[in-house]
C-alpha cells in the first residue's frame, strides 16, 4: 500500500469528503488513476478557498481508497475524474508544527514540490500525518 498526498482547497475538500470521492488537479485523469485500490490519500489545503481564499497550509482530510474505479463525472460544463475514498475522521492538523520531522518538508523549497498537485508520501510521513490528524 502507498500513500499518496493531493494539494486541495479546503472548501474543495469539504465537497469531495461529503461525496465520498476525491478530485485531483482540477479533476484531470492522470494524478486521480495513480493510488491503487487501499492506497491512503491525504489532502493538503494550501487555501481555504481556491483561487484567493484565506491561507491555511493544513492537512484537512484522510481517506483510503475504495476500488480501482476512475470514473468521470458530469457538472455541466466540467467534466472531472474521480476515485472513491472512504474518509476516516480525522482533526485539521496544520503542517507548520509537522515541519521540522516530515520527509515532505525537508527541502528548502519543498512547498515548490506541491505545486505538481499530488505526490506520494514516505511512510514516514503517512504515520506523521496519521497521528497528528488522530487517525486510528
């Protein structure tokens, strides 16, 4: 099992744990097809709205992975791809206090590498991030 981290507005989020589902990159294919069915998927909100919302740099939700469907789905004139996620409860964990022990933030410009929208996490990071949100 991999985990997986995806660079998502808060309000976004809230959809997607509310659906059931998640969207990656402004609901391209690509980055939505890499997790593998049990894969963890962690969302990393950089704002709470996106494009100018209010900065927030946390973790905001933690899901798995249900099955290896990629589906695309019909919202008028956008046409995202979407995955099925079961979401754990989980508590908005802000990245800044996680800094100095995540392999994720150990570069100097690591916050560059978020611009890809999703990249995967070491296990060290997943039980970072798991503890901090109070996954079980």
């Amino acid at each position: 099992m991999s985990a997986w981290l995806g660079v998502v507005s808060r309000a976004h989020v809230k959809r997607a744990v509310s659906l059931g589902i998640a969207q990656l990159n402004h609901g391209k294919r690509p980055p939505i097809a890499r997790p593998d069915p049990g894969d963890t998927l962690i969302c990393y909100s950089p704002r709470a709205s996106y494009p100018d919302g209010e900065p927030l740099k946390a973790f905001t939700a933690f899901g798995t992975v249900v099955d290896d469907e990629v589906w695309q789905a019909d919202d008028g004139d956008f046409h995202p791809w979407r995955r099925r996620v079961a979401y754990a409860d989980a508590h908005e964990t802000a990245i800044a206090p996680l800094a100095s022990v995540l392999d994720l933030t150990s570069a100097p410009n690591w916050g560059y590498e978020l611009r890809r929208g999703t990249l995967p996490l070491t296990e060290h990071d997943l039980a970072a991030i798991r503890a901090a949100m109070g996954v079980a």
